[in-house]
C-alpha cells in the first residue's frame, strides 16, 4: 500500500534525525523512498489580508470612525442602516452640540462648532440603504500646542503605547486617542436612536455638569472649577438607564448583551470601569439576597420583583430596566509640572499645553447614550436576522416592534 505524505509535513525536521531526502524533503530512516508518493502543489505566494483594526464596530449595524483630532476632519460611515428612515444632518447635530467643546467653562475652550455633512447613503431626505457617509471638519486646530509632545510622553496618555505598537503616532492632538474621534460615533449613535425611537431625558441637560440632582449638580461645577483652576483634572461616573426594551436582545456565551454594553462603553476615550446591575456590591450578597424573583402582573407579563441583574440575564434582556455605571478616569493631558521620558529615552519633566477638558465625564454623556444605542440596535437588528424570520412563539416571546411611538426610552 503506498504511503501518501503532504510534503510539508517534513519540511523543517530537525536535521539530527537519521533520514533519506527526497528532493528538498527530508524523510525517516524506517521510509522507503520506492513506496512514497510526494503530491506537488504549484508554488503560490502566500496572500496576506490585513483588515483595518479597531475602528469598526457592529455586525448587523456597522459603523467604522475615521479622522485625527488636528487632520482635516473626522467622521464615521454607517453600513446597514436600514431604508427609508426619515435622516437629516439637523438629527445628528443635536447630539453633537451636546458633544462638542467649548459649550462651558467646565469643558476644553477649544472652539469647534461640529457641524456635520451627510455625502452619501440619503435622497430626498431618506436613508437609501447604502453606506451613509457623515463628515465633521476641523477648523479650530493649534498644531503647535502639541511640540513639548513631539518629544515626550504624556503621563497616562496614549502617546507611549500608540508608540510601542505602531512606531509612529500623530502627535497633534493624540491623533486617534483624542475624544475628537468619537464625533463619529455621536453621529452614528443619533440614526441608532432615531431607528430605536429613543428620547434622551430633558434632565440631564439643565446644568453644565448634565447631572438630573441640581444639588449634586452644584457641587459638581465646584469641584471641576477647583481642579480646572489649579491645572489639574477629575473623573466621575456615568450612570445609563435603559427602560422599555424588548426582550431577547443579546446571545449566550460570548455575544452577551452586558459583555457587548461593556465593550462599547469602555471603548470611549479614558474609561476605567463598568458595571450593570449590582455591580460589584453584589458580591457582598447571599444568592437569596440577590435573586430576582419572578412573578406575574396585572397585564399577565412575567416580571420580577427586584432588578439586581439589571435587567439582563444569561446575556439576554428580560424587559426590566437596564442600568449600568462607566467610570471615567481624570483626563491625562494637564497643565501641571510632571516626570516623564523622552522618546529618545531619556528623563525629563513636562507642562502639556493646549487646551483641555478639566473633567471629560459631561461631554462623556452624549457620548455613552451613543454607545448603547448603537449596542441595541444592532442586537435589535440580530434578533429580526435569527428570531423573527418565523411566527414568534407567543406563549413565550413578544413581539419586537411598540404599539406606542416610543418603544424605549434612555437616559444618563
């Protein structure tokens, strides 16, 4: 019976081996070189396919952010949008003013007006169903701010790592790792919630610092202009609620509607921790203490009685409200002395100038309502693709889509 051997399978042997060679393949001793047959293949070139990293997000509901924060502009193209939403640029600027800078004393003074441009994917005022193409230009740039950091790292900055990995980084405005970049997902995140029929709370938009307590709101301005006037920065927590969402949004194992709303939020510029739920005072629970228990409501609905899973079980939403909190580190770039090294690795101290955000957690607002949205819709999406291609079980499911025009409703 003849032996059949891939000849890659011996390219490579240790040449210690006590061996025949066929050609340029090396072959045991305890082979016979008569009951071998070597199959050849033509020599191809290995073709090598490199696809664009990290600045995609979604399956279904695809948006890919693009720009520098001191380059021509910055923006986002929305793949998979469905046809014929009612979209204008007026629907994302709402949005954008709520992130742009300069719009108080507690933000960057940097002076942009973010006014965004739709060039492809609507006509006559409806989308088309093609790739939807938003741009914001750059017109307020200080490019010379940024020399000190041409030469030197900035202290918890992207600069060193952008370095580590690349070898090269924009050094105007930290480029990627600016907040600049998530205009595009501001933008995104505004058809997201126009397809979700969401509406943010008015609250949150009474006071500079977007908190809806205008006690703690106070005490927040005041913490911010303390630091903000000693060249220094803070931190802070966002808190998402999400109420009115169907059920079965969200996959087992790793798809997992919390794993996606982690991911999402904690892709934005300087966050550090994020929990739904819970959290992490769950931990002190006994699992009678911290089981939400089922029962049955007036209008015949599975409910439960409290809601420490916060709204999400076995990564699939349960209709309860969904809450989570995204902590927000003090921004990086401050105007006070620090130790740092060159790139040429050698100690030396930094003042950063330009001008920065002494807490970025009221610009950050806009920014996570942004994120779930674009995390639920494209979830909603998948749930069409996989569940509802069939009658829905209606012992058991729901249908996706409100008899009220507002099917959910979020807010910070």
């Amino acid at each position: 019976m003849a032996l059949f051997v891939p000849a890659k399978q011996f390219l490579g042997a240790p040449s210690d081996i006590g061996s025949s060679r066929i050609g340029s393949v090396q072959l045991p001793s305890n082979l016979s070189s008569s009951n071998i047959h070597i199959i050849s293949r033509p020599s191809h070139p290995k073709r090598l396919e490199i696809q664009a990293a990290g600045s995609t997000y979604g399956n279904y509901f695809r948006v890919t952010t693009f720009g520098e924060s001191h380059g021509g502009g910055v923006g986002c193209i929305i793949d998979g949008c469905p046809p014929r939403l009612p979209l204008s640029e007026s629907d994302m600027q709402v949005d954008l003013d709520r992130r742009r800078p300069g719009q108080s004393r507690i933000t960057t003074p940097r002076k942009e007006t973010d006014t965004c441009k739709i060039s492809s994917g609507t006509a006559d005022g409806l989308t088309t169903g093609s790739p939807i193409k938003v741009e914001v230009p750059n017109t307020d740039q200080r490019g010379n701010d940024y020399s000190e950091m041409s030469l030197a790292y900035r202290p918890s900055h992207a600069d060193a790592t952008y370095d580590f990995k690349y070898g090269v980084r924009s050094v105007q405005g930290g480029g990627r790792s600016s907040a600049r970049e998530t205009i595009g997902r501001v933008a995104a995140g505004a058809v997201a919630k126009k397809i979700l029929k969401l509406y943010s709370g008015t609250q949150i938009e009474s006071n500079i610092a977007r908190c809806p307590d205008p006690e703690y709101a106070e005490k927040m301005i005041a913490a911010i202009d303390a630091v903000r006037v000693r060249g220094d920065s803070v931190g802070g927590v966002v808190t998402c609620i999400v109420r009115n969402l169907p059920r079965g949004l969200g996959t087992p194992v790793f798809d997992k509607l919390e794993a996606e709303l982690a991911k999402a939020c904690m892709s934005l510029p300087a966050t550090k921790g994020f929990e739904f739920g819970s959290g992490f005072a769950g931990t002190f629970m006994t699992g009678s203490e911290h089981n939400d228990e089922f029962y049955m409501d007036e209008q015949g609905r599975i409910r439960t009685r409290s809601n420490r899973s916060g709204g999400i079980q076995g990564g699939i939403s349960n209709g309860e409200v969904i809450n989570m909190r995204i902590a927000f580190k003090p921004t990086s770039t401050i105007s006070r002395k620090q130790q740092t090294v060159t790139r040429d690795k050698h100690d030396t101290e930094l003042i950063a100038r330009g001008r920065h955000d002494p807490c970025v957690v009221p610009r950050a607002v806009p920014m996570v309502e942004a994120m779930v949205a674009l995390v639920l819709v494209d979830q909603l999406m998948a749930q069409y693709a996989q569940c509802m291609m069939f009658p829905i079980n209606p012992e058991l499911q729901e249908p996706l889509k409100s008899s009220t025009p507002e099917s959910a409703e979020l807010t910070l």
